[in-house]
DNA sequence: CATGAATGAGACTTCATTCAT
DNA sequence: CATGAATGAAGTCTCATTCAT
C-alpha cells in the first residue's frame, strides 16, 4: 500500500500536507506521540480525517516525515554553523556560539527524544533513520572537533562525542523547557563549561 | 469502587502481587509503557486479567507503583553510597567509584526516563512523585558536593546539579543498553571526567 | 447446582446470612439491583464474597430471598388487619386505618417495584413468584371489600382492584420517599379519598 | 475528548443514528436498560459498535436523548389536546378523551418509569431531566383543571396532581402492556372513574 | 463453615484505518 | 482531491462466580 501514497502538486494539497505536519508536530510536542490520534491532528490542521490518510501511511510516517525534515534543515544549519564557526579561535567563546546558535535548532527536536526510543521498537524504519542521522552528525562533527583540536586527536573521540551527544540531546530538552530567556544563557554557559572542560 | 484496592496478605497473593510487578517492569523495559496492555502484562504474569486489576487501579497505577519502589530502594543505596564513599580522599577516584556504584541502581530506572515526560502529562499523580523524588535526591547530592569541596562553595551548584542530573541520567540509558562490561566501564571513566572536569 | 445451597444451622451461620439478607436489601434499596455487586453486599454484611455463594445461588436468588420474607410477612399482617379491620363500620374510616396499618409494610416492597419489571424478564422464578403473590393477595383483597360492601357486588372489582393494586403500589413508593411525616399522613389522606371515591 | 459528539450532517449518517436511537428504544422497552448494551443496540441497528460512541458519549445518553424527544414530543402534544379539550363541557367526557388521546403518547413512555427511578441515582443529569420535565407537565395541568373547575380551586390540587400523576403512569404501564383493545378501552373508563370521582 | 484470592467472559470504549460519496 | 461517516479489532475494566486453603 506504500505505493497508494500521493504527493500533492496543486498549491492548495501542499498547504494541507503542510497543515497536517504542524499540526502533528504541535501535538506530538505537547502530548506526545502515544497521545495524539490521527484525527486529532486532522482537526487540528483543518482538513478531514480522511485526507491524513491520503499523505501518510500511518501516524507513524508523519512521524518519520517530521523527524525527517527536522532532521535535514538541522543537518545543513549544524554545517553552516561550524563552517561559520572554524574562524573562531577561541575555543570556549565557539563553543558558546555553537550552543547558542544550535539551542533554536535542537530545542526542536526535543519532543522527538521524548518518545523515539518507544516508537523505534515498533517501527523499525523509524530507528534506522534516526541512527543513520546520529551517525551522520557525529561524522561531521568529529571532524570539526578534530580540526579545532590542533595539538593531537582527542583520545577516544568515538566515546566521547556518543557521550556528548546523549548530555547535548538531553539537556537541550531540559533547556527547552525554561520559560525564562537569562535562565536559558545561563544553563547554556554551564553547559559549554561542561562539554569546554570534557574535552580540552 | 475505584478504590477498592487490594492489599493481599496471603503469601501466594503476594506473589501473584510481585509476579505482575515484576512482569510490567520488563515489558515497560522492552516495549515502552505504550505499547504494554494490562492483559499481557498479566499474562507473562501467569495470571489473570481481572487480577490486575485487583491490585492496581490501572496501567499507570503499576507504573507509580514500581517508580515508587525503584525510587525508594536507590535513594537509601545513595545515601549508603555516599556515607562509605565520604571517607575516600581522591575526588575523582571517589567519582569513580560513586558511577560504578551507582550504575546497577541508575540503570534499572532507565526504563522509567524513556517515557516519563509523556506519562506526566497524563497523570499528574506520576508528575508529582516524580518531581518530590528528584528534589530530594537533589539535596542529597547537594550537601554531598559541598562537603566534599572543602574550599568553597560551588557556584551556581543549583544549575550545575540540574545539568549533571540529566547529563547521568540520560547517559545511564546510553550506558544501560551496552552489552559489554569493559564498553560500560570505559563510559563510566569517561563520565568521571565529564563529571570532575566540570565540578571541581 | 441448586442443591448446593446450604441451609445454616449454627447460630453463628444463621446470622451472617440475616446479615447478608439485610445488607442486599439496603443496598437494592438504596442503588437498585444491577448498581449493586455480590462482593459490596458481602462487605456490608461483614462477611466474605465465597459466603455469599454458600447462601445464595446467585444475586437473583437473594432478591427472590427477600421478595418472599417480605411478601410472606406483608401477607401474614395484611390478613390480621383485614380481620382487626373487618369490626369497623365507617368505610372511610376502615380505608385510612387500612393504609396507615398498611404504609409500615408495603413501604418496605417499595424497592421491589422499582426493578421486578426488568428483574423478571431476566430471571422467570421472580415473575412467577411475584405474580402467585399478587394474586394471592387480590383474592383477599377481594373478598374483603366483597365482604365491607354490604348492598351488592361491586362491578368490575376484578379490574378495580388491578387498578387500586397498581395505584396504592405507585404511590407507596411515592409517599415512602417524603421524609416529613405529616407529610406522608397528607398523602394518606388524599389516598384514602381517591380510593373511597373510586369504589363506594 | 469526552463531549467530541458528532451531530451528522449528511441524510444517511442521520438515518443511522435514528436507527440506533429506535434499536435502543426497542430494547430499553423490551428488557430494560440494565440488560441492553451498546454492542446489541448497534447491531440491531444494523451498524457498528464505533458508531455508537460517534454519536452517543454512553448508554446513559441515548438513554437521556430518548427521554428528551419522547417528553418533548408529549408536552406538545398534550398541550394540542387540552386546547381540544378545553371546548368539551361534560367533564367526564372530558377525562375519557383526555385519557384516550393520552394513552398512545403515555405508553411509549412506560419503558422509562421502569428504570429511571434506578438510572437516576447513577447518572444526575437524567434525573435532572426528569424532574425539570415533570414540573413543567404539572404546571400545564393544574392550570387545565383549574380553568374546567369552574366553581373554586380545588383544594390541596398540588398534592393531587401529584398522586394523579403518580397513579397515571403507573396505570398506563399496566394498560400498555394490554393486548386486547376493549380491555384497553375497560381499563380507561375505570381510570376515568377513579380520576373523576376524586377530582369533582 | 469461612475466607478472599483468582478467574474469565463480557461489557465498555477508543482509534487507526477504510471507503462511499 | 476532499470529506467525514463507518468499521471492527483491540484495549480497558468489571463482576458474578469458583475454589484452594
């Protein structure tokens, strides 16, 4: 049934497809994935029930389209950003910069930590994309850490990044959550002390 | 009606109590709170449905129940950690040996930050014990970190302490899942600097 | 598997199914038959549910239980009345001295009337029972006014008293729910009259 | 989610829930509200379980939605009859039609008075119903028999029309369940003796 | 006799998904 | 393309009844 799958061309069905995906992302934000059913979003996004059906397979592939959109325009801003960032000398101040320019970014992605480990043991595709995504950032940034680490490689590099990803991802979500913009500059000072005292 | 929960004092009662405690566990371990019904939970109980709910309100009931219990049984490890390790003298093989330690109880509570954040939102009640528990762990390491920072306070300890809680706890599940000890062991020495670099 | 159904011999025995009887008749009462649960009666009564099935073949059999004692008893003391009555000469007198005797008893059926029409489609023992009883106590009936009505036989007594039957039945549970008591003699009142009215 | 009750737009989905709402109808009348349950209402309405929470929160709504239209269409129609009536100047031809006309609308509510006495401790909002429907009905009457009672007010009419009323229902539950015609007609003329003799 | 834990059928309810219009 | 009514499988939960102790 993969294939019954339709990509709307007409300007007016792309705004719909456009609508259900904020619409789920919204909800998926705010209640969770388990929580939100297709229906609701539907409403949400002003379109019938049925026309969900006419984009996704299932709830689990608006799921995927979302993480997988989050995840590319994540993927190229993360490049730009070091590219950006490569002229900086300052270790501690680039790293704040990557913090701070990455916290729009990666707070979107929260609600996605929140339930993948779940949803990846029922839908497969779901893991594999994500884990081919983890992998992809870790390349790219390996390599940035290698390059703004002039003296010698970082000695387990591979360990670290996994944990520096986990602490990152993790954080981001707590961060996420403040209401307060200080509050937020605050946590992110603490945490480029955190990752600035890890690694160098 | 609702509740009319039971409090078996036969011993086979009790068992059958544990069995299904001991039942949700696993699966919420394996599949995730959502993806878990009370009637499978029963079944690799080897018992009843209607027994479940002889014992608990509902799935989240269950849920609270083996929070609670994880959640009690850890902090008086923690406090029993923290009293044996006050009288080591190096901080960061005093660290060290505090992750090792800790790593067989943090670990069996992985399962429960994988879908927290959305079963909060469901039930307040959840929220709650979840939130009282965290606070008092919170002061717990608190007084602990002062007392072994014999200089001076730590500044911003608050935000620091919020940080490396989610920080270990996120990377308990990380370090959960990893089926080699030495893989686990060389996280752990990698946490320790994570962890000592930035507080001291 | 009606036989069984033990009958209790033991003093002890005897009273934990009176408790029974009077804890189903409160609760039937109070929250009608299919609101209330054999293990809610058994609390009450302060005995345990398997006791319940020692007594009672099923809910139905305890309400059948009660309909008996109570029709049995209402029969025995309607028959004294009529006879205590019988002396009296002033009909209308006779009439209200019939209710106000009568009040104390049928209040008591008044829960019986609230369910039986659906009880006996279920269960065909408590029709058959209810409609012996009915029938038993219209002949008295009968024959009573029969008897007070000197002149001539009343026409159509046989209709008449289907409809006396069903409207004293109606409004004992009308007058057994005022709470004031000169409320109820108001009632009483105005019942006598509609009754003398109707038949002399 | 709980009052996400769809009111359908579209000819056949209205069909389908007057389908369910006289499949309902039929059962309640047939063997109670207790013994009817969603799945059996559907499926004598020839549709799916689902369908019946599309439209009705729970039993106890359709329960009160049939309520609603049979006491609206009655207070209606009793109001066209006592206009008629009010041109008649022989009183007991008066009652006799009153009754006769009365007795179609009336009986079909008969399955109501069976358990709503029961219904009403469980669900408020139908007892609610009720009793506001009961007043306005008394009202309507006694402003009817006071304007055929020419002479004076009857006196304690409050009281009567309670008992008139009381007796009414529980009277023409008995005629409904009648089959022959001129038992029917019998049992009126004796409800109009009775009521008659009482009033005047 | 008495207990209350245990059972499992069946009622209630939700929701992902389909399909006639 | 779009609608939203309709489906029915599956989950949640209750309770009359049984049975080991």
């Amino acid at each position: 049934m993969q294939q019954n799958i339709r990509e709307p061309k007409q300007k007016r069905a792309i705004e719909k497809k456009e609508s259900l995906i904020n619409a789920a992302f919204q909800l998926f934000n705010e209640k969770g994935f388990y929580n939100t059913n297709s229906k609701e979003i539907a409403k949400k996004a002003g379109v019938s029930t049925g026309l969900f059906y006419n984009y996704f397979n299932d709830k689990s592939d608006i799921f995927l389209e979302i993480l997988n959109r989050i995840s590319e325009k994540n993927y190229l801003e993360l490049e730009k950003i070091l590219e950006k960032l490569s002229k900086e000398n300052d270790k501690k101040q680039l790293l704040k910069s990557f913090f701070i320019e990455n916290i729009k970014l990666l707070s979107e992605l929260a609600f996605i930590y929140k339930d993948i480990e779940t949803i990846k043991k029922e839908y497969e595709e779901i893991g594999k994309y994500r884990d081919k995504n983890k992998q992809r950032i870790k390349i790219l940034m390996m390599s940035f850490f290698n390059k703004i680490n002039d003296e010698e490689n970082i000695k387990n590099l591979d360990i670290k990044w996994e944990i520096i990803q986990t602490t990152i991802d993790a954080n981001y979500i707590l961060i996420s959550k403040l209401e307060n913009k200080d509050d937020k500059l605050k946590f992110i000072d603490e945490m480029v002390c955190l990752i600035y005292n890890y690694m160098f």
